[in-house]
C-alpha cells in the first residue's frame, strides 16, 4: 500500500510560480512511474508531467517549456515546479505513482491562479 501526501498549491497571480510536491510513504522501496495529473472544473483529468525512475520525462504539450517535474528517489518524492502560469492552469492537480502495476492517487491540491 502506498499513501501519497501533496502539498504546494495556493492562490498566485498570472505570471508568478508555484512548486507543488508529493510525498509517496507506506511500503514503497522504490517507484518507477510518477506524475501530475490535473482536473478543471467541468473537464476531464489530464496528464501534465510524468518522470520514471531514470529521469526520462514527459509533458503536456500546453505547459512545456513552463513546468519541470522531477524527482528524489531517496525520499520518494517527486515535484512540479510550474512558472509563467496562466489562468488556464487552473486546476485541482493530483499526484499519481504506479507501483507493483497499481495506480495510487493523491487527494489533490488546488491551484488558482489569478488574471
């Protein structure tokens, strides 16, 4: 069982950053995949960034260039530093690992950014 633990949302205006982080505990030695999700009002859950374990990333083509997920896999912990942002990143954002080929879900941050 793996219990995920976000934190790092809040309210900015258009233009400032925020750096979401995400604590994976429980009895996760080591995770592969982890990533951000994130889910506007009235739309679907989208991926915004993933990172596996060796680094490779991906990203959302609307915040490339913008947002950098990383990770620390001593502390099982992955981040989203997200700058420039835009009204449009308005979102709940949940952070998501998979580990032994099940998906575990965080219970989600807001972020409301201001135009």
């Amino acid at each position: 069982q793996v219990q995920l633990v976000e934190s790092g949302g809040g309210l900015v205006q258009a233009g400032e950053s925020l750096r979401l982080s995400c604590v994976a505990s429980g009895s996760a030695s080591s995770i592969d995949y982890m990533a951000w999700h994130r889910q506007a009002p009235g739309k679907q859950r989208d991926l915004v960034a993933s990172i596996t374990s060796n680094g490779r990333t991906t990203y959302a083509n609307s915040v490339k260039g913008r947002f950098t997920i990383s990770r620390d896999n001593a502390k099982n912990t992955v981040y989203l530093q997200m700058n420039s942002l835009k009204a449009e990143d308005t979102a709940v954002y949940y952070c998501n690992v998979v580990y032994l080929y099940r998906n575990y879900w965080g219970q989600g941050t807001q972020v409301t950014v201001s135009s």
